[in-house]
C-alpha cells in the first residue's frame, strides 16, 4: 500500500473508533435525568458514576499504553468494543447503584480508554512528521463529532422508547463494529510500517529512547500533567450537568440536548484547526486564546442562571463549543514530539491519566456543590479558578513556554 495512502487510512481509523468510544460514553449526560426520576437517587449519586467512569480511564490509560506497546491496535481495539458492547448490555437490565457504577462507571472507562486517544496517538506519531499536530487535532475531533451524533440521537431515542433499549440500540451498534477491528482493518500494514518508522527515527536520533521514569524526570512532564489536569477538571463542572441544567433554565429537553451537541459539532471545527493555528501562531498563543474563550464561555453560562435567554444560550455555545477541544491535540502533539520512542504510547497514556483524572473530579465535584447549595454558580466560579490554573504552565514553566 502506498505509505501516503496508509497513513490516511490509519487516521481514518483511528478516528471512527474514537467517534464510536467516545461519542458512546458521552451519552451518559441524556441518560441523567430519565435514571434520577426512575430511581430517585442523588444527584452526586449520579454525577459520581460519571467520575466513575472518567476515573477508570485515567487508571485505563497507561494500561491501554501498555498493551498497545506489547500486543498491538488490533487487541486493544477489539478487546475496548467488546468492553463497551457488554457494558451497554448490561447497563439496559440495572436496577440499583452499585449495577450503575459497575456497568457504567467501571465498564465502560476500561472501554473508552481502550479505544480512545492513547492508541490513536501512538499510530499517529509514527506515520505523520511535519503535520502530526494537524493529525491528532483531526482525531480528537472525533469526540466532538460522537457527541454530536450520539447526544442528540440518544435523547430522541430516549423519548421514542425509553432508557432501558435505548442503551441496548447502542449495544448493538458497538457489537457490530468489534469484526470491523478484529478482521477487516489492515492491522499488519498498519504496524510493519509503524515499526519500520520507529526503527528509522530511532537510528536517527538515538536519545530519543525515552521510558515512563526519564520522562517523570523533566519539568515539561508535569506542566503537561497539570494543563490536562486542571483543564478537565473546569470543562468537567459544566459539561457533566449542562443538559440538566439548561432544562432547569427552561429550556427543552430536545433543545439542551441540541446545544450539547452542537458545542461537539464546533469542537470538531476548533479541534481539527488546532494544528495549523499552533504551527502559525505557537502553541501557547492558540493555547491561551482558547483559555480566554472557555473562560468567556462559562461566564456567559453564569449569566444565563441570572437571565435566561435564547441569545445567551447561542452565545454560549458558540464561544465555549469553539475553545472546547483545542488543548487535547495540542498537549498530544507536544507530548509525542518530545517522548518519542518505542515507550511513546505508554508515557502518553499515563500523562493522558491526568486529563481523565481531573474530568473524573470535575464532575463529581460539580454534583456535590449542586446538592450542597442547591444551584450551579459556585461550581462556575471554581471552573473559572481551574481554568487559571490550566493556562498557567504555558506562561511560568520556560520547557513548555518556548515549545516548538
């Protein structure tokens, strides 16, 4: 196969599983609300699920690393769809808590994580050089694009049968795609010419050979560790509980679950330009313009609890649906650049962790605080403080600063 071709299908790959992990697991937002009035349980019971599931694919994702780096996409693919299948099969039969965070929150985070980032990004690193940016900005806007397509159809699946089949629909869609992975993609080409690149570059550039304790050792690790971190963390608070609190606002259920979608549709289009802004601009610029707007964004969303409008909710949606995913890619992008090696999909995946981690406490925090002051602005006004916290390495940690 033509390698310019190859690498075209490879990123086409990756990013139709990570639509399919992703964009499945985001459904969980649509399903709050249906589950709270059915069984009457908490919002942090519910919420902390979620940080269940997130929290789980931060411990998943050195792991996915790992088995990327011994067995290979074609394991760790098809193992995550099977994991994501059952895990919605047996999500339709739950009747108490403790079924939910298994089902959910243990199942498919092992899923997600399996078929998400980490194993795309190692392939991407090796098959793309001077648009690696440009690469994994286009796969990460997978996420986007599955919360687009996956949000709003699952809430309209919801309302046409109920909760109960409208996951067993999803289970069915996810069992189809596990053949696909295990004997129709072209693993073998796939890996032959990820092995010949990663052969060639280490010749040319022996200390390169990074390993997950090297890498802990430099400074630009941990400021990776903290943006990703911190910014899951201020996204988490708002994302988790944006559906349900919009229709506290008064808007519709079709028409919150809409705007969640369209804020995936508008990070598709900032995600997959992210590379070509921070190949033009620095990643720290575009990093920091996109601070700037999430910040806009949340502020717009406090606004709303105040004046509740249709212009707001356009404004919102635009501003923060825009900024939404444009450091993943970029953090990504800097990562793989610097941690090149055979080891490079498993130091991703444990500074991957962070951002599952800080998305896990995010919305667990987010629920607290709303069964605590019965409201949502103080969980917007600690968004705003992590969000500070997010954008600070870009500026004060020289390594990251001056990235290139």
């Amino acid at each position: 196969m033509n390698p310019q071709r190859t690498a075209v299908a490879v990123l086409a790959t990756v990013f139709l599983f990570n639509l399919l992990g992703r964009g499945s697991g985001d459904t969980y937002a649509v399903f709050l609300l249906p589950l709270e009035k059915e069984f009457g349980w908490a919002r942090s019971q519910l919420t902390s699920v979620y940080s269940m599931y997130l929290l789980v694919g931060a411990f998943i994702a050195p792991l996915a690393g790992t088995l990327f780096d011994r067995f290979g996409p074609r394991l760790t693919y098809s193992a995550g769809l099977l994991c994501l299948s059952a895990a919605f099969w047996l999500a339709a039969t739950l009747g108490n808590l403790w079924e939910f965070y298994l089902f959910v929150g243990v199942m498919i985070g092992v899923g997600v994580g399996l078929v998400g980032m980490v194993p795309a990004s190692a392939l991407l690193t090796r098959w793309y050089r001077v648009r690696l940016s440009t690469a994994i900005g286009i796969a990460f806007s997978a996420t986007g694009m599955g919360g687009l397509l996956f949000v709003p159809l699952s809430q309209w699946m919801i309302g046409q049968f109920d909760w109960r089949q409208t996951y067993q629909i999803l289970a069915t869609v996810l069992l189809l795609a596990v053949p696909f992975a295990a004997f129709a993609v072209p693993w073998k080409v796939y890996v032959a010419g990820l092995q010949d690149s990663v052969s060639a570059r280490e010749a040319r550039h022996p200390e390169e050979g990074w390993t997950v304790r090297s890498a802990m050792r430099t400074r630009l690790y941990w400021a990776l560790v903290q943006v990703f971190f911190f910014t899951a963390t201020g996204m988490f608070i708002v994302l988790v509980q944006a559906v349900v609190y919009l229709i506290d606002r008064g808007f519709s259920p079709i028409a919150a679950a809409a705007a969640y979608g369209v804020l995936g549709m508008l990070s598709v289009v900032s995600v997959s330009l992210s590379g070509l802004l921070s190949d033009r601009f620095g990643f720290r610029q575009v990093v920091s313009a996109s601070f700037a707007g999430t910040a806009t964004g949340i502020a717009v969303l406090l606004a709303l609890s105040y004046w509740p409008s249709s212009l707001l909710l356009a404004l919102f949606v635009f501003v923060f649906g825009l900024c939404m995913g444009v450091r993943g890619p970029i953090i990504s992008a800097i990562a793989t650049r610097k941690f090149t090696g055979p080891r490079v999909a498993t130091i991703y995946g444990t500074i991957y962790s962070a951002n599952a981690i800080g998305a896990a406490f995010g919305s667990l925090l987010g629920g607290v605080l709303h069964d605590l002051t019965g409201g949502y602005r103080t969980g917007f006004a600690i968004s705003l403080c992590a969000v500070a916290m997010a954008v600070a390495p870009f500026w004060t940690v020289p390594a990251l600063r001056n990235f290139r």
